[in-house]
C-alpha cells in the first residue's frame, strides 16, 4: 500500500488512523489537509526512505503531492486529491484486517450444520459440545433432517455442512464428500427384559419372529432393513411403524418391542441393550458433505476439524461395531 504510506498512512509508531488523527508522534494528513504547516524536525516525511517513497511516487503520478518548505510541510492540490482516496484505503485494510483476525481467532461467526436424526441425538450432540465449548462465540443453527432434505438445504445454501448417510451423495458432484465412519445396525431389547437370545449375536430369522418398532418410511434405515428381510424371505412382526429415532428408542426402552438401529445411538443409554446381527452384517456409512463450489469459513474449517476428533474419538469408544471410513479414492 504505497500510496497510504507515502502520505503518511502507516502503522506502529507515527501511525495515522482514517480520519487523519495522529498517533504516537507521526505526520498527520489531517493537519496537511488543512493547510496547516508540519515542522520537518517532529515528523517522519524527513526520514530518507519516506522522502524517497514520496518522491518515487511523485515521478509516476507526474505531480507534486506536498509543498516543501524550511518552514513545514503541507499538502499540493495533487496530495489533496489524494487524500480522500488514501483514507478509503486505509478504512478498508482495517476493515479486512479485523474481521480476518476475529474469524482466525473465531471470535464470531456462524456454522449452519444438519444432520439425520440418529446423528443428531449421539454423535452431533458431542460435536456441537466439544465446539461450543471451545469457541462460546460462534452462532450455532443446527437443522435435523433427513438425507435427502439435507442435501436440498445444501444446495440451497441454507446449510455450510451436513452430516449424511453416504449412499444419498455418491452421485452428487456438485458436493465434496469425505467419508467419516462405517457402523454396524445392531437389534437393541428394553435392558428391563430378558436377553433376546444367549448367544453373541442374532439371525434375521430369529429377529423376524420378535415384536419389532420400525421407523418411518421415510428413513434410509427402513429402507435398509426392509431390503434385508425381503432378500432373506422374510417378514417381520411390526407392532409399532413410523415412529422417529428418539421415539423408536423409548419405545423399545418401555419394553414395546425390539428395533435394528446403528451402534452409536446406545452410547449413554442404559436403558437398552444390543446384540449384533448374525450375517448378513447390516452397515451404514457417515458422511461429511459440503458444497464444492463454495470455500469454507474459518469457523466451518474449525467445525470440519471437530467432526474429524469427535468421529476418531466415538470409534475408538463404541468399539467392534464401528471404525473409521476409508478416505474415497
């Protein structure tokens, strides 16, 4: 910034902010502008790399910007001209400077983050708490929706992130998509019954005989289930159908029925317990999408960050019945 520096805008000692008040000692445009004389002796225009910088200046613009005289400095018609511009420029580099080292150090901004409802309830609830503790500042909008809904809210621009199942963004190039986790669907009972079995694990055909409390058919999880029973020849006894996910967990908590649901969402519930499926393993994929065409904020760079840790950490916590995703190739 050439320009504001030679007319005597410039930071730390001598400093001039936009309105042309001095700081620390320095040469003053206000005063230049006003016609009032600078004695060379107290400002920095006498200092030989200034002087030079003026007078470079000067050269390429083809004008005098400063009247010099033994008596003081003022500025010509040409500086005048100039000075208006200097301090617009000077306004704008504050400008530009606070707000990036207030998004650096996250003293504000905003992260609009969606996410299943299953995520919702277990995984993005230690996200949203690890991030907020961290970082109390940052506005927080999350939106809890399905995949799909998800993905239209992303396209909208209505979201920065979501957190998805992978099969609804494979084939979406318009977003990036990093693959965070694989879990396995396990049959959860009331911890207040009886086992629903003795062994380690259970079969679909045992599963299909037990009073079971499926999810909407809105969800991917129904979906998942459901093609697994018809691939087997199989159909299920449902006692309960289209409830949501916090819904079928208290459902199966009071000793309704049963339900396949992913691993994570029995973290801190000590209200059910688990048993895995006995082959074919019934999985599904977390995923991370954001839009591709659009760069990040520091704070959505920080929120990627978190959902990265918290996703290492609920692997390691949850164990067999879920690991971390293969980066995509």
């Amino acid at each position: 910034m050439l320009l504001p520096a030679v007319l005597g805008i410039h930071r730390g000692e001598g400093r001039v902010d936009a309105a042309g008040r001095e700081g620390g000692g320095g040469v003053g445009l206000g005063p230049l502008a006003q016609g009032q004389h600078i004695d060379p002796g107290l400002g920095e225009l006498d200092q030989p790399s200034l002087s030079r910088q003026i007078a470079a200046l000067e050269q390429d613009l083809g004008a005098e910007l400063l009247h010099r005289a033994r008596g003081g400095t003022t500025l010509t018609t040409a500086g005048e001209s100039l000075l208006p511009l200097a301090r617009r420029m000077l306004a704008d580099a504050e400008s530009v400077r606070r707000e990036l080292a207030e998004l650096a150090g996250l003293q504000r901004g905003r992260v609009r983050l969606g996410a299943t409802p299953s995520l919702c309830i277990s995984f993005v609830a230690e996200v949203l708490s690890a991030f907020h503790a961290a970082h109390p500042t940052i506005e927080l909008h999350p939106s809890e929706q399905g995949s799909r809904r998800l993905l239209d809210e992303l396209a909208r621009g209505e979201l920065d992130l979501a957190l998805i199942n992978t099969s609804e963004a494979t084939a979406v190039e318009r977003f990036t998509v990093t693959p965070l986790l694989v879990e396995e669907l396990v049959l959860i009972s009331s911890a207040g019954r009886p086992p629903v079995t003795t062994g380690n694990t259970i079969s679909l055909e045992a599963i299909a005989e037990l009073p079971q409390v499926v999810f909407s058919a809105t969800y991917e999880l129904r979906s998942t289930t459901d093609a697994a029973f018809h691939a087997a020849g199989l159909t299920p006894t449902v006692v309960l159908e289209g409830a949501e996910m916090d819904a079928v967990l208290r459902f199966v908590e009071r000793e309704l029925g049963v339900a396949i649901v992913p691993a994570m969402v029995l973290i801190d519930r000590p209200g059910l317990r688990s048993v895995r499926l006995d082959g074919p393993t019934l999985t599904r994929s977390i995923t991370l999408v954001r839009p591709a065409d659009v760069a990040s904020t520091a704070a959505v760079a920080v929120m990627q960050r978190t959902i990265a840790a918290t996703a290492t950490a609920f692997a390691a916590r949850v164990g067999s019945t879920m690991r971390l995703a293969e980066p995509r190739a």
